[in-house]
C-alpha cells in the first residue's frame, strides 16, 4: 500500500518543489517506486523532473475532466510523474462546483495504492483548493521550511490548518517531519530558528538538514533532480541523507 505524503508550506519559495523533487529521485535511487503528483499550477516539479509543463493528460485532465489515472503518469528514470501546468489553476474554482471537491484527488490515487510504494504530492504555495485535495489524499504532511525570521510564524498557521483538516476532513492526516531548507550554519538566526523548532515541535524535526547549493538550483534548468545531475555537493548529498532518514522513520 502506496503512503502518501503531501509536501506543503503555504509560504512560497521554501524549497517544497526542490524537496519533492529530489526526495523522489533519492528514494527511486533507494529501488522504491515512487510517484511524483504535482498540484502546482506553476509545474516546476513536472519540469524539474524533465517533463514538458503541457503534457496532457495530467493533473488538470485527472482532477476535472475524470480521465484515466493510468493515462496521466509520465515516467521518468527517476521515478513517475503526473503533471501539472498552468491550466491547473482553473482547476481550483472548477473544485469549487463539485459537491465532492476536497476527496476529489484522493478518490483518484486510491486506484493506484498497490502500484507504488510512496506518492509524494507537490502543493501550491497556498492553503487553497488544491492544497485541500492534497492534505485529504495524503496520510502525511512532511514540511520544508526556511530558517527564517518569520518562518515560526508561518509554521503555527500550517500547523493550525493541518489540524482542522485532521478534524474535519482527514483523521489520517499526521505530520511526517520538517526539513530545514537553504541551510546556512554561518548565520545566528539559523541555529535559533532551528533551536525555537525543535521545542516547538520535538521529535519531528529531522536531524539531516539540506545546506544551501548552487547546483541544486542549477539542476531544474537541465530537467533532472539535482541528486541526479550531481551527487557529490552537499545539497544533493543532504536529500540523500534526508530519504535514508524518511526511510528509516517508517515503521
Ligand atoms: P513555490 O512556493 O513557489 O512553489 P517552493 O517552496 O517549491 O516554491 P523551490 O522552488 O523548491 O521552493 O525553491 C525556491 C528557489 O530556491 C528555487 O529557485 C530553487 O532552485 C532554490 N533552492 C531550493 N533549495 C535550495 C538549496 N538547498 N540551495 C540553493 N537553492 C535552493
Ligand atoms: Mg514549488
């Protein structure tokens, strides 16, 4: 039975695609089959895994027209990918009409619980539609998040909203674990973000944290993960300690 994981962060730009991503490469690189569903209109993980934005059928064909599910896996040698594109963004005002809008995504994937061992969903920068399909599909939530000043602030609300999804739409729903993104140990407020977390919320903060790599943000422009387009700098090297430390978190 595939678990699946929603990567979310309501706050933009803190690493949730650059986490999906590699994360699915690590895991497909520790002989996992894993698939990558991408809710973001915007398709950066659907291209960072080397597959064109248009592709169609994908995630705005599975979610709103009802096609086949089978129909809207790309595969990759990293592992399967069902995409996304700037069309999705319509899907969400189109969920608006459905009555059963928020099971919507998870109806979908349930078809494809014995093919793979781990769905990881990509989720917009937002609590919206979409990412409500995502957190009611998903058995967990695994966080990335930037050692920021405000960044505390943005988990509370993620985490409030993570709860009342739990309440009312998804009792399976727990939090996998935060990952620390763009690492810089040379910076205090790092090390006191990191420090105020962990007594937030101990035990699911993860110890691997990923440092920040110019080759990780490299990596997209040459449509591969970047533990694929180079292994060896710490950022690549960070996501495959963080997949040995997911691994080794299940049960
Ligand atoms: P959005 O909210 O827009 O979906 P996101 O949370 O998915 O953004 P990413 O797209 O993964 O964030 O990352 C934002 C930017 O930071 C990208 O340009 C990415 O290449 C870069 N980036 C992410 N992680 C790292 C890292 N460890 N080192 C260097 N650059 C990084
Ligand atoms: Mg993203």
């Amino acid at each position: 039975m595939a678990k699946i994981v929603a990567i979310a962060n309501q706050k933009g730009g803190v690493g949730k695609t650059t986490t999906c991503v590699n994360l699915c490469a690590a895991l497909t690189l520790r002989g996992k089959k894993i698939l990558l569903a991408d809710c973001d209109p915007q398709g950066n993980a659907t291209s960072g895994m080397g597959i064109d934005k248009n592709s169609s059928p994908g995630m705005y064909e599975l979610l709103i027209s009802g096609a086949d599910i089978f129909s809207c896996i790309c595969s990759t040698p990293y592992g399967d990918v069902i995409p996304a594109g700037r069309n999705l963004a319509a899907a969400s005002l189109e969920l608006d009409e459905v009555e059963t809008r928020e099971n919507t995504l998870r109806s979908a994937l349930i078809k494809l619980y014995s093919d793979y061992d781990y769905i990881l969903i990509d989720c917009p920068p937002s609590l919206e539609m979409l990412t409500v399909n995502a957190l009611v599909a998903a058995d967990s939530v695994l966080i990335p998040m930037q050692c920021e000043y405000y960044a505390l602030e943005g988990i509370v609300d993620l985490i409030t909203s993570i709860k009342l999804c739990k309440k009312r739409l998804n009792r399976r729903l727990e939090i996998e674990g935060i990952v620390l993104t763009m690492y810089d140990s040379r910076m205090n407020l790092t090390a006191q973000v990191a420090n105020e977390l962990k007594r937030f919320l101990p035990q699911k903060v993860y110890n691997t944290v990923i440092p920040r790599s110019v080759r990780l943000s490299e990596a997209p422009s040459h449509g591969k993960p970047g533990v694929i387009y180079d292994s060896s700098n710490r950022g690549s090297k960070g996501y495959l300690a963080l997949a040995e430390e997911f691994l080794n978190k299940q049960v």
